[in-house]
C-alpha cells in the first residue's frame, strides 16, 4: 500500500462540506494518557476527522502521532482490530493504552 502524507489521510473536521472526493468522515476516541494526542477542537476525548480513502487505523495513528506501543487495544465501531484495517465512513475507531493496576 502507498504510504500517504500527513495531508492526505488527516484533515481537520472543519474541511468536510467542501468538495473533497475520495474523503471519508471518522471519529477516533482516545481514553487515559492518549487524549493528549487528540487535535485542539476535541471535546469529551472524542474527534472527527477526514481521512483519505483506502487509509488504515495505523497509518491515522501514526499521524497523529501515537507510538504504536502506547495504542494496546484498538476497536473499530466495538469489535478489536489491527493496524491494517481500512478506514471505512463513519467508523469510530476507540483506542485504549496499556492499563495496569492492582
């Protein structure tokens, strides 16, 4: 698979009434010490955003730069999947770290 600028797989929400063709809506929700990599207008740990199309939930990671070490468990729409999962619209992708405790 190609590898996409940063420009072509994220674009901030504000951008998705223009015409944009081959952009698909998608919400990531990040939880504990991720929240810090959510852009600026995120709000409840939750944003959306427009992703290129044929973009995967790594390659979105990745540009917001989140170690893929720190990203322990990722659910597309409820169900666990990998890195290589296409990004389709309206999914939300939800990503937890590493939870430890006792």
């Amino acid at each position: 698979m190609k590898r996409l600028a940063l420009l072509d797989i994220l674009r901030p929400s504000n951008f998705r009434n223009q015409d944009r063709s081959g952009n698909l809506k998608v919400k990531i929700k990040l939880f504990a010490t991720l929240t810090k990599y959510l852009p600026p207008d995120a709000k409840n740990r939750t944003a959306e955003l427009d992703v290129e199309e044929g973009a995967t939930t790594g390659q979105l990671l990745d540009q917001l730069k989140i170690p893929a070490p720190l990203a322990h468990l990722t659910m597309i729409n409820g169900h666990q999947e990998n890195r290589d999962y296409v990004l389709q619209e309206d999914d939300l992708l939800t990503v937890f770290p590493q939870v430890a405790g006792g």
